[in-house]
C-alpha cells in the first residue's frame, strides 16, 4: 500500500497533496510490473494480497504543486519560497514511510468528551488536533507534530518542560482514540525537511530530584508532572518572569518592571 499525506494546513487553507502525484508504478521482487489500483483517498494498491513489492515509483508534478498551492490563499502568495519548501519536505517524509497508513489531523476533545490527565494538581481537561498518526501492522503508533520553526525541538526542551505538545499528543492517541500503542513521537521539521531531535522514544531523563524518566511511558510521567507543577502555578498566582536563554528580547513589554516582580 502506498499512501500519501491526504492534506496539510497552511495558511487559511489546505492543500490535498495526493493530486499531485502521478505515475505510480510498482515492480515485484522480480522486476515484473503489478497491477496498480487507485483506492479511496490517499492511497494506491500495489500487487495483490501477500505479493512481495521489490520496488515503487511515482513522480510528483511540483510544478503544478507550487502554482496550486502558491495561489491557494492570500497567505501562500506571501511566503512563495516556504510553502514549496513545504510540500517538498512532506513528500520527503513520506518517502521514509510508505509502508505506514498516515491519520491525518486527528482531533481529540474537540467535541464531546476531553482528553483528561491525572495530575498532582488533579485531573486536567485538554483538547487539540494532532497533524500526523502513524499505525504500523503491530498496531504501534508514532506521532508526528510538523513544525515550520525548528527552535526549542532538542531533548533538553521536553526534559526541560518547554516542549509538552508530542507527549500530549501521544498520550490522546492511545488513551483516547484507541489507534494503537505509542511507540514514537516527533517533531517533523519542515524547513529542514527532517525530524528533531527530541524523540519520545529517545528520552533518558534523570531530574534533580532523582526521579528517572524514560522512554515515550517515561514522557507520558514527565509531562503529566511538568502540567501538574504549571497548573498548581497557575492557581497559586506564581507568574514570576524567567528571562529567556540569550536574554531578554527588547520588545518585551514588561522589561522596566518585570524584575520587581514578588511571589505571593
Ligand atoms: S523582561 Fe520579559 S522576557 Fe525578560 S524576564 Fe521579564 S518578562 Fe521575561
């Protein structure tokens, strides 16, 4: 099965990047051509059921990409260079992952019930979208975040509690929309057209408290603490300012009086 990303959000709109590509061809182990079949969505058949698939080709029109989606919103007529980039570095993604059935822009909470999260604090309500869940055969599951910025995207932001959305994310799709058990999450970095280096699976954390965290479980207990101690913040009145790695920024509005700041 082949299977491209069916849509992506930019801008005010979305671009469905499965039009864009054309030819798909696919050989057995052999090199004999098989049977390729349109299915519905994003997706082409190869060959039938259980025949080894020894290689797949398909070109993509970028030429007709950039015109569409240059013209697609007035938004995509400012950023020209980006959003080529764009669709470039989704393609180059899916080339790593075709064997993978992608879900894309999975909601949660959005209506009805919330994603809930046990906490120190108590049980915290969350809802969202998540750009990308990928499902292999065993039913494990990676989850995808695309970032067009790439600050803040290394292991020390998700130790550190800058960088919680992934984990949130990966919590919400196993817990709450049942796709499967979490085994991977990631940052897609756009511009670079590469992932982070902040993987779930990757976390080997031990915080100053002695407390070991590791592993996407190990960054489900990290964030659910790094939530807890924000929101008990948070109704405590505990706003007191940190300035930021490199300084802080010129524009910042509350540069003449932060510095007094007192906890209550
Ligand atoms: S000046 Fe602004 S950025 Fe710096 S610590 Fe105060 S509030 Fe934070």
């Amino acid at each position: 099965m082949l299977v491209m990303p069916r849509a992506i959000p930019m801008g005010y709109g979305q671009q469905p990047y499965d039009r864009f590509v054309i030819d798909v061809e696919g050989e057995d182990d052999g090199g004999r051509p098989v049977v390729v079949a349109r299915e519905d969505g994003p997706r082409w058949r190869l060959g039938a059921e259980g025949q080894a698939l020894g290689r797949i080709r398909y070109r993509v029109d970028v030429a007709r990409m950039e015109r569409e989606i240059q013209s697609a919103s007035d938004s995509s007529r400012a950023r020209l260079g980006y959003l080529s980039l764009l669709g470039y570095s989704v393609f180059a993604f899916i080339e790593g992952a075709e064997d993978r059935p992608a879900r894309l822009e999975a909601q949660f909470g959005m209506e009805g019930d919330p994603l809930r999260l046990e906490t120190e604090a108590g049980e915290i309500l969350l809802h969202g979208v998540i750009d990308r869940v990928d499902v292999d055969a065993l039913g494990q599951l990676r989850v995808i975040d695309y970032k067009t910025g790439s600050s803040r995207l290394e292991m020390r932001d998700l130790e550190e509690g800058r960088r919680l959305q992934i984990t949130v994310y990966g919590l919400a799709a196993e817990g709450m929309l049942k796709l499967g058990r979490l085994t991977e999450g990631v940052y897609w970095k756009i511009r670079q057209a590469g992932p982070s280096a902040l993987k779930l699976e990757a976390l080997n954390y031990v915080s100053e408290a002695g407390k070991h965290y590791a592993g996407v479980n190990g960054a489900a207990d990290l964030v659910r603490d790094y939530i807890g101690n924000y929101v008990a913040g948070i109704r405590e009145g505990d706003f007191r300012p940190r300035p930021p790695e490199g300084g802080c920024p010129a524009y910042c509005p509350a540069r003449l009086f932060c510095w007094r700041y007192q906890p209550a």
